[in-house]
C-alpha cells in the first residue's frame, strides 16, 4: 500500500489578524494522515525568517481537537506568525500563510481630558477606556504641576471605567492632570491630554 504523507495546515492565525498582549487567543490547525500527538507550537515576530527556540509557545500538544488556547506574550510585532510541527516527523509542519499583529493594550482617560474647572473639595469622576489586554488592577495619580510630580489615588482599582475621586485636594492649580497606568503593565498608561483646573469653592451672593 502506498500512504499519503501527512499534512498539518494552520487556520488560525493564518494572517490580518490583530491581537492584543495579554489576551487569550486560539491556535487552530487541520490535518490529514498520521499527525501524533506531540506537537509543538512557536511563533516568529520577523515573518517567519527565524523561528528562536524562545518563541515555543508549548510542546507535546495534543492534535486532537486542533486547537491550542495562546495567552499572547510581550512582543509587540507587525509581522507574526506561527508555526505548527509534528516532533515525532517534523518534516510535517506549516505556518500562518501572512503576518499577524501583535500591539500593546492601551489605555485612553476620557476625564478629566483637559480644559475642564473642577472645585476643590468636591466630587467628580474619572473616567477612561481599555483596550483588551489591560489587567484588572489600575493605579490612578494626580498632578497639580503639569505631570512633574504624581500624587497617587489609588493603587489597586477596578479597570470599570470609573473612579469617584472624593474630595478634590483643596488647592487651586491650573496645572493639574490625572494619570492611569495598568498596575501590572506599567508600560500601558494614559493621561490627561491637556492640563485641567482646580478652583476654590467659592459662593455667590444672589440677593440682595
């Protein structure tokens, strides 16, 4: 009998694709012949020019199922793909037919942007939006002096999207900004686009 050579073909991700670090994405791949179980998955961030042994994702996977469930690590590239190989044939292998992405999640504040007047000693809330890939835990800073020193508000806040800052530091600057940075990804964080104010409370005779 004459047996056909076995074959693996990725099918995800297998170009166009873009990913965030620290999010979980599936590896998918079809196969026909005699695939073992003992596959090994590595991922290029060159478009495939070298494939270092420090970019094996993991070995001895099963090919059962054709599926692998990839936590994205730090490496950041426009031209990534992975690659699939039988050990027990390793002549038996392929890669993703095109480059991937691969970016770095992102924080973006919402409020205070800048420009607004907030008044000491009152309650107002920050707000912002993520990116997946931005970890549970936040650390929230202010600055009154355009960003040269940080006072710090927080150290393990929810990534809700919204954090009560109660009260407002009873001082009057025009040079204030809030800071957010992902507590466990320091590189990923935001701030104010702009400087905000910060006014005394202040009231108003009305009549007489």
């Amino acid at each position: 009998s004459i047996i056909a050579t076995p074959t693996l073909t990725v099918t995800a991700p297998n170009g166009g694709q873009s990913w965030y670090v620290n999010t979980t994405q599936n590896i998918t791949w079809a196969y026909t012949g005699q695939v073992s179980n003992n596959l090994e998955l590595r991922y290029s961030t060159d478009d495939g020019v070298t494939w270092p042994d420090a970019k094996i994702i993991a070995t001895g996977v099963s090919n059962v199922g054709g599926t692998y469930a990839w936590l994205l690590p730090e490496a950041v590239s426009t031209t990534v793909k992975v690659k699939v190989t039988d050990l027990n044939a390793p002549v038996v292998n392929d890669k993703s037919n095109n480059p991937f992405v691969i970016q770095a999640p992102t924080l973006t504040i919402t409020a205070p942007a800048g420009g607004e007047s907030w008044t000491a000693l009152s309650t107002k809330t920050i707000t912002w939006s993520s990116s997946p890939g931005v970890h549970a835990n936040l650390t929230i800073q202010y600055s009154t002096d355009g960003g040269s020193v940080w006072t710090t508000l927080s150290t393990a806040e929810a990534n809700d999207g919204a954090y009560t800052w109660t009260p407002l530091p009873d001082v009057q600057f025009t040079t204030c900004q809030v800071k957010i940075i992902d507590a466990d990804r320091s590189a990923t964080f935001d701030t104010s686009d702009s400087n905000f104010n910060i006014a005394s409370p202040y009231v108003t005779v009305t009549a007489p």
